[in-house]
C-alpha cells in the first residue's frame, strides 16, 4: 500500500467512482487514512509515482468509490461504522485495525458474505477459521501474534543470544493475548525464558511507571526459579500512546 509521510494530517472521508466501493474502518484523522486514501487515488489513475504495479494491474482503472468510518478503537462504534458503510452499499471492507473492533465486526461480514480485509489484527482468535468458520469472510495482510511469538525467541537467540526475557505489556485484550502467546512460545524447543511480567493500563503514565519499575526489581532480584538471572531484553507490548 502506499503511505503518506508521517508527519501529515490527512481527514479521510471519501472518493467517487463508478465502480467498486471500499468501506474503510479505521482513524479518519491517521496516516493510515491518508494511506488508503492516496492508494485507492493512484489505484483509480493507474498512477505508478508509488506503487510500480499499479501501471499496468488493471486496464482500464477500477474506478474505486471508498467511504471511510471511524471506529474510535470501540467494537459498538465498529459495529455501528460497519453497518453504515454496509447500508451505503460497500461491497468490501478495509479494517478495522484493532482485534477487538474486528472481531465483532468479521461475525457480521460472514453473516452477510461480505469480504474484509484487515490491515493490523493480530488476534490469534481470527485466524484459521476456513469458508466454514465463524469469520469466513475475513482475512488480514499482518501476522498474528501467535505467528509473531513463534518466530520471536528463536531469531532473539539465534541472532543476538538473548535468552532471558521480562514482558511489559498493556492490560487490554491486545496486550494479554500478545502476552499469552509469547509465554506459550517460550516454552516450545528452543525457546527463550520469560523471567518475569508486568502490566499496566494503556493512557495510563503512572500505571506505566509502576510496571516498568516492578520489571526492573525482577531485573535485580531474579525469580525464585533463577535467582539474579537477569533478562536479557524486556519485550514491550503498548499502542502508539503508551510508547512516550
């Protein structure tokens, strides 16, 4: 996809065209609008600027018409921006971004064998389901977390030899089931050693403090198993808010 710069502010709202109607889940006011946006634009014109493919992807364009929601990272908000989009006649759904907002709305888009694309759920839960499962019509561009966590300890060992690990994670659903996943990888073969957790409300500075001051007292003290084994790197799990 294309991606405009970072430091752009770009209002999604919508695009005409005589063909196929995207309806996009996701912040109206975020670079992954502004993404979609230009993309869906270039697609439209067979404009090559950013993505080389799209000279030649289709002759003549799409003609893409989009309509972009905001879920306000909330599943009731995803679920009524879904419906929206659906009664506006979207034959295709781009989002949401959140596994809690998509999940509910991946039920509806099987009830009503509507194609959904997510750009970055990673929830375990979406995946797998098959034409006969409960989120048939759904598929995503971005690994799970399970997906993820299988990979992580092996390349952190193999490639820089950490073998100890303290997680820090947010306390919301992404953040438990991240969490999860990884300490259920680290006990496959050749897994590293999760050490010591700690979580905090996402938004929340002092929460944040507190959690990252309890991981650095695991840190000196060690586990009652390893006592003063030290982690070797502290994984952090947050959105975009918490990492100041």
């Amino acid at each position: 996809a294309a991606h405009a710069a970072e430091d752009t502010t770009c209002v999604g709202g919508s695009t005409s065209g005589p063909g196929n109607f995207l309806g996009l889940l996701m912040p109206l006011s975020s670079v992954d609008a502004c993404s979609a946006m230009l993309a869906i634009e270039h697609s439209n014109l067979n404009d090559d600027s950013v993505v080389p493919e799209f000279a030649s992807s289709v002759t003549p364009p799409l003609n893409i018409t989009s309509l972009m929601k905001d879920t306000h990272g909330d599943p009731s908000t995803g679920v009524a921006s879904y419906r929206a989009l659906l009664s506006a006649g979207a034959t295709t759904i781009v989002g949401a971004g959140q596994s809690s907002v998509t999940t509910p709305v991946a039920l509806l888009s099987a009830h009503n064998v509507l194609p959904m694309v997510s750009y970055s759920s990673s929830s375990p839960a979406l995946s797998g389901s098959g034409s006969d499962g409960l989120y048939s019509s759904f598929t995503r561009v971005f690994p799970s977390d399970r997906t993820i966590a299988s990979f992580f300890f092996s390349v952190g060992i193999q490639l820089f030899g950490w073998e100890h690990y303290s997680i820090l994670h947010v306390s919301d659903v992404y953040g438990r089931s991240y969490a999860e996943e990884l300490v259920a990888a680290s006990r496959e073969p050749g897994g590293g050693r999760v050490m010591s957790q700690a979580a905090f409300a996402s938004g929340d500075p002092y929460a944040a403090k507190l959690a990252v001051q309890h991981i650095k007292n695991m840190t000196y003290q060690g586990t009652m198993n390893d006592k003063g084994t030290a982690s070797n790197i502290i994984v952090l799990v947050a959105h975009s808010i918490d990492l100041e």
